[in-house]
C-alpha cells in the first residue's frame, strides 16, 4: 500500500501543481475554469486510452515505444507552457487591467487559454498513464491486495490534490499585478523541468548520450523519493543523480523561453 500511496502521490503531484499554478496564472481570465477542467477532463481520459494500450506502445521502436511516446508529451507540455508564458508576458499587463470587463478579459485570453488547455491534457495525460503502469507493475510484482493499492491510490491522490490546492491558494493572496510575474516564473521552471525530464526519457531510450553521468550526486542528502525531493522534482525537474545532457536541456530550455519571453515584453503595446 505505501509504494501505491508513493507512487500516486509523486505523478499527482505535478500534475496538481500544473493545474494550480495555471489557474493562478490565469485568474483574471473570465471562464478559465471551464477550460482548465476540459483540460483535465482531457489528460484523464487520454491516460485512461493510452494504459489501454500500453503493451502495444511499449513495443514499439523496438520496445523503446513507452519512452518515445513519453517525450513527445512532454515536448509537447514545453511548447505549450513556452506558449502560454510568451503570451502573457505580450499581453498579461493588458488582461490585468482588464480583469473587470469579462467579454474583453475572455476575448483577450482565449489564445493562452488554448495553450493552458493542452499543456493541463498533456501533464495530466503523462502522469496518469505513468500511473497506471506503475500500479499494473506493482500489482503484478507484489503480493498487495488490490484494496490495499486502492486505499493507497487514494491517499495518494489526496494528498498530491491538496499540495495543488495549497500552491494556488498561496497564488491567491498575490496581488494581480504582481500575479503574471511569479507564475510566469513557476511555468518557465516547470517547462524547463519537464526539457530535463525530456531528456532523461531519450537517454533511456538509447536516442540520446548521457555524457557526464551523474553529472552531481545530492541522494545523500536529498533523495529522488523524500517529500522534499519529490516536491522539487515537481516544480523545478530536480533530480539527485543527473546527467551533463539533462542539465544542458534545462538550461537551454530556461534561456531560450525567458528570452522569448523578455523579447515579447519589450515588443507589447502599451496599456
């Protein structure tokens, strides 16, 4: 039951905190939570699918399938989360000081809006089917009840949920002028936490070199599998043990998003 509550609990966790973070980010947006639950509402039942078919897509590329479809998700969640925060950094001044005139806030917000759609599908997506393919694992290694996984499923789910529900309650009290600015930040780290993930995923696979491996080793202090690295994992891509290619994805994520983001900045009309 522990390994479920875990395991539950660390996929939940991100995905939790894509959704807070992005709602936080788009609270001056009219109509946001439809598009957020259509978001998640989308991710589940494309995780739903694709663990239908797991053993199929594991067998591709010569049994690489799993990892290749992984990181053409998380591609795709990057492209959007760099999206989503370009767009705001062009027009989040302009939402903001309309934040009180709904039609022009929805009008204005419905290009980040479909770029929050697809990123909340594609991480929810991501650790859903990750999910079920762990449990199947542990159901199928393991002498666990499966009332015992259920129970611990649950609580995992609990508590990555209300870790969620925390960051966007603490989002909450930022002023909204400030707002676009903190999780503008947030988004850029989680996008370039998941360039990192993408890059871990390719070297699994065979399709990318590790080169220095591990590049640091911070287990010692802080394990991949503690609350707090879990937590960091989450938000930042942290890693105990990473490779030289994944550090350099992340940072080259990280420059290349906020340059685009500092470039939109300087070209936007004035309020």
């Amino acid at each position: 039951m522990f390994a479920a509550t875990l395991i539950v609990f660390r996929e939940s966790l991100e995905a939790a905190l894509v959704i807070g973070i992005v709602a936080a980010a788009t609270r001056p947006i009219a109509g946001r939570g439809w598009w957020i639950a259509l978001g998640a509402a989308a991710g589940v039942a494309g995780a739903v699918g694709v663990a239908a078919v797991a053993r199929s897509i594991s067998q591709w590329a010569g049994g690489s399938g799993q990892e290749l479809f992984t990181a053409v998700v998380l591609a795709l969640a990057v492209a959007m989360l760099a999206w989503h925060n370009v767009w705001m950094a062009s027009h989040g001044r302009q939402i903001a000081a309309q934040a009180r005139d709904l039609g022009k806030s929805v009008a204005r917000g419905e290009v980040a809006l479909t770029a929050i759609v697809t990123a909340i599908a594609l991480t929810v997506l991501r650790e859903g089917s990750e999910t079920v393919l762990f449990l199947v694992g542990i159901a199928s290694s393991a002498n666990s009840s499966r009332a015992a996984l259920a129970i611990g499923s649950v609580l995992g789910l609990v508590a990555g949920g209300a870790a969620g529900t925390l960051m966007y309650v603490g989002l909450l009290r930022v002023p909204v002028n400030r707002l676009f600015v903190v999780t503008g930040w947030l988004i850029l780290l989680l996008a370039a936490g998941m360039a990192g993930q993408f890059a871990r995923v390719l070297i699994q696979a065979d399709v990318l070199p590790a080169l220095a491996s591990p590049l640091w080793d911070t287990s010692s202090w802080m394990p991949d599998d503690s609350v707090l690295g879990t937590l960091l994992r989450a938000l930042l891509g942290y890693q105990a043990q990473p490779s030289a290619t994944q550090v350099l994805f992340y940072v080259a994520a990280l420059v290349l998003i906020f340059a685009a983001m500092r470039r939109a900045q300087s070209r936007r009309p004035a309020a």
